[in-house]
C-alpha cells in the first residue's frame, strides 16, 4: 500500500481507540521500553506526544527514565517550520514548554544539544513497515533530522500496531529506522528491502 492509503487507515484506527485501550497500550509500551538496556547511553532524543491525534504517551517513560536511569540527558525538539528543521534542547524540570500553533509542546528555552551527541531517539509515526519506513505526518522533519544524527544512533520508532509488511512508495530521502517498540514486542530491522 501507498503512505496516502496507509497514512488514511492508521489515522482512522488510532482514533478509534478508547480511552481504557489506549490507557493499556500505554501501560505495555512502558514494560517494553523498559527491556532496553538504557546504560550505556548518555543522550536520549524523546517526542511529547499530540494527544489530539491519540499518539502513543511517552510521560510515563520520561517519568520512568528520570527515576531509573537518573545519568541521561533527555532531549526534546523545537520546529522551525519555515525550514523544516528541528533544534534539540536539553528537557530538564525547569525547563519551560509551550504549545506551537500545531498543538506540539516544545521547550522555550534551554541548553541546546548537537544531533551527534544522541545515543537513542524516540520517533512518532502512524505505521512502519517490516524494513523500518516508517510513515509520519508528511513534513519530513525527523528524515532530516535522522540524517544528522551518527550513523550508529538507534533510532526507535513508537507505536501502538505492528508493522505492516510493505510500504510500496518509499522515497530515497526516507530514513529507515533501526528499531521498533510497540506493546507487543520490540523490532530490530536489519533486513534489506527488494
């Protein structure tokens, strides 16, 4: 299937979610994330989630990494919608966030961190096939901000479905992910596509 025909389809099944599901999604999200070994990194790139859009609620995690894993630094975006870039600031409990004319919470301020610095960044998306494409919103902000990243950053996309086996219209500026975390299980993908 197409990203248009998938992006349709998996925008209409995360709305249909009730509250009770979502909230059990959530809660087995969390207890997979929780499997990662989180030691060894020192820079974790996290999204807060668009409720109006019934993303998959990354507070439990924040909360859950600040109180396990107290030696990361926790990094959230800012959009510059005239370029399409996002800057990345050190999320730290005094750092203020406001809400963009998108509905996305985004820090004010803050110490700003360099793309190559990050060990690991969480990634919203809609769906992602078995090879890692992943489909998000259609503005390519995170391919952009995935090619500046190191070449051995894990990048884990979140979500509340399984992968779906292909996405037929993948362009060359998309970029895979290496990983998936969903309430079922985590992915690794490595496979190289047809």
């Amino acid at each position: 299937m197409t990203k248009s025909e998938l992006r349709k389809i998996f925008r209409e099944k995360r709305n249909r979610l009730s509250i009770e599901e979502q909230r059990l999604l959530n809660e087995n999200l969390l207890e997979q994330f929780k499997t990662i070994d989180w030691s060894n990194y020192s820079y974790v790139h996290v999204y807060l989630p668009l409720t109006k859009f019934n993303e998959p609620d990354t507070s439990n995690l924040l909360n859950w990494l600040r109180q396990y894993h107290p030696h990361l630094k926790l990094v959230i975006s800012k959009s510059n919608f005239d370029t399409g870039e996002l800057l990345h600031y050190e999320l730290k409990a005094e750092t203020k966030l406001v809400e963009n004319n998108y509905g996305i919470l985004e820090p004010m301020n803050g110490v700003l961190v360099d793309e190559k610095l990050l060990d690991v960044v969480l990634v919203p998306l809609l769906v992602v096939d078995c090879f890692g494409n992943r489909i998000g919103y259609g503005k390519g902000f995170y391919d952009r901000f995935l090619l500046k990243c190191r070449k051995d950053v894990k990048s884990y996309g979140v979500s509340f479905f399984e992968p779906v086996e292909l996405i037929s219209d993948v362009g060359e500026w998309d970029v895979r992910l290496t990983n998936l975390i969903t309430p079922e299980r985590l992915y690794s993908f490595n496979k190289k596509q047809p």
